[in-house]
C-alpha cells in the first residue's frame, strides 16, 4: 500500500449524525431520538479498504446508508471527491450514485425475484446510462465473467443460485456502473466460511483490477483481518478507535477493541489466550451514557470517564483512540 500522503481522498465524513425519533404515548412527553450516529468523523482513501467493525447495534451499518442517503443524515457532512453530497438534489445524487455502490448483507432480499440476471443487470446500466444499449449484452458477459459465472447464468432468476453465488450477482450489478466506491454492508456474513474466503478473495482481487475503494462494514474480526487496509471500532454510534490494520490488531489501545479482539478464536486448542469479559449490556442508544459511552462496561473506568466524553486523539502514525487513560493502558 502506498504511503496515505500519497493518496487521493475519495471520502470525507464530518460530525455525522443520524437520529431516528420515537414513537411517544404522550403529547406532554419530549420527544426523544435513538441516537444511531453520533458524531461520527473519518476519511477513506482511494483504492484502500476501510473497514467498520463493532457490536450489533453500534451504528455501522447506519453509517453506510446515512452516506450512500438511503437514510437522511441527521446533521454532518459526507465529502466525495471534495464536493458535500448531503447538498445535491435527487436529480444530483441520482447522477452520482453511479460511483458510489452497495453489496448487502441478504443477496437474496436485494435481488429482484421476478428478474433474471439479465434483467437485474441491465436495468443497473439503463438507469446510469454507462453503456449504451448494443453494447450492453457484451458488458453484461463481461461482468459475469469478472465474478466467475457463467454465461447461461443470464437467464436465470435469483432463487436458482446458491448463496454465494447470488452474492456473485450482486458484486456483478454493482460493477456494472463502473463504480469507484463500494460500501459492503455485511457482504459474507450470511454466507458458509469456505465461500466467504472465496467471495473476500473476489473483491481484493477486482479491487486490484479496478482500483476500486471499499468500506468495508463486519462483526467478524477475522475477515476484517484478511481484507483491510484500516479499521475503525464503534460503540454505540461513537468511533472509539481507528488505526491501520497491523497496528490495531497488534497492539490495540481502547478497552473495547482488547475485548472484541480477544473474543476472536484461536485456531489451536494448545494456545490459551486471556479472555476479556466484559461487564452488563450494551446501555440504550436512546438514553447514552454520560462521559465515555463505554464507561459502563469498561474495566478502567473512573469519575472522569464518567463525566467527561474522551476526544478522539492521535495517539501514534495514523492511530487515533477515544479514551482518557489509552496512554496508561498502552504500556
């Protein structure tokens, strides 16, 4: 990888934030929000691979859509290529969403059922107007071939694929509009682990081939592991840490990211490794915690963590941790 000031920034987010308001029994009740994103701020490089990892529930994959506005952010600023894309009309974004691409989870539930892949594909290159219509069918074996499908593969539907090759589909589609930023939104989870090793090997290699960009949204530390060039860690719609890949995982500095970084299995029954257990339950993102989001489950905790929320500080090349006490913990 190339040194970071070498590379273009793709993606700027600033002070994202997306509340989703709740439902109340009362009229004389406030109002009150879930707060998903929280003040979320980072950047992504071109041809890197970012990946956001964390527990269920902490705001990842909000993240993804507040940036792609399938949700409206509630408040912040997401930067593409220098230009504020929460700024642009329908008609803009319509025009721009040809760049920015998604793979999800389900490939089943994003795949229309009474389409064939023909169908499925062609429709993502009419509305883009990437290709023009004699063309299409020649590009339309071409990403077939990216993905290692074949051809006959045009005419059938969804539900005559296996799993993985549904996702197969889905990086094809996302392909076809010659993007230059794909979010995968949990793109191997729903799938068994020798075809997850098969469809993560897919996308680092048209990474390489496309020099494509990835944020790259997982629970599962062990694939982040394979495919990132950094990760950033969140609880509870707050980023608690972000670092390149080797020096997270080597020598992590917040509480948070020990304990998810220890709950990864060791394939050899001989290694033992300390567990870090942690305390309680995730609190409520409709009521947060005071101070540090973490103080509540964390080991460490103080009167300060409980008061004062810790900022996000550099704490080495490209390091940055949220916490009051990383320097302590880091000796």
């Amino acid at each position: 990888m190339q040194a970071q000031a070498e590379k273009k920034l793709l993606l700027q987010v600033e002070n994202l934030k997306q509340y989703f308001p709740v439902k109340s029994d009362s009229l004389f009740k406030p109002k009150s929000y879930v707060k998903a994103v929280d003040d979320v701020s980072f950047h992504l490089f071109e041809g890197e691979t970012l990946s956001i990892v964390g527990e269920s529930g902490c705001g990842k994959s909000t993240t993804g859509r507040a940036i792609l506005r399938l949700d409206e952010p509630t408040d912040g600023k997401v930067y593409y290529s220098g230009q504020n894309i929460l700024d642009l009309n329908k008609k803009e974004m319509r025009k721009l969403r040809g760049d920015l691409q998604v793979i999800f989870q389900d490939p089943f539930a994003s795949l229309n059922p009474r389409q064939t892949v023909k169908q499925i594909l062609n429709e993502a290159m009419a509305i883009q107007e990437v290709v023009p219509k004699p063309k299409r069918m020649e590009r339309m074996l071409e990403l077939l071939g990216y993905v290692g499908l074949p051809p006959e593969a045009l005419d059938r539907y969804p539900h005559e694929f296996s799993g993985g090759q549904r996702q197969r589909i889905g990086i094809a589609r996302a392909l076809a509009v010659n993007p230059k930023l794909i979010i995968c939104d949990e793109a191997v989870s729903a799938l068994d682990v020798s075809i997850q090793a098969q469809i993560l090997n897919l996308l680092k290699k048209l990474q390489n081939q496309f020099q494509l960009t990835f944020l790259f949204i997982s629970h599962d530390l062990s694939v982040v592991r394979h495919i990132s060039d950094r990760v950033m860690v969140m609880y509870l719609g707050k980023v608690v840490e972000i670092a390149e890949k080797k020096a997270l995982f080597d020598s992590p500095l917040h509480p948070y990211t020990k304990a998810l970084l220890s709950s990864i299995p060791v394939p050899d029954p001989e290694l033992k490794r300390e567990r870090v257990i942690l305390k309680g339950d995730v609190p409520s993102p409709i009521n947060p915690p005071s101070g540090c989001r973490f103080h509540t489950r964390c080991p460490f905790a103080t009167e300060k963590c409980n008061n004062e929320e810790p900022a996000l500080r550099k704490l080495g090349e490209n390091h940055f941790v949220s916490c009051h006490y990383a320097d302590e913990l880091a000796k």
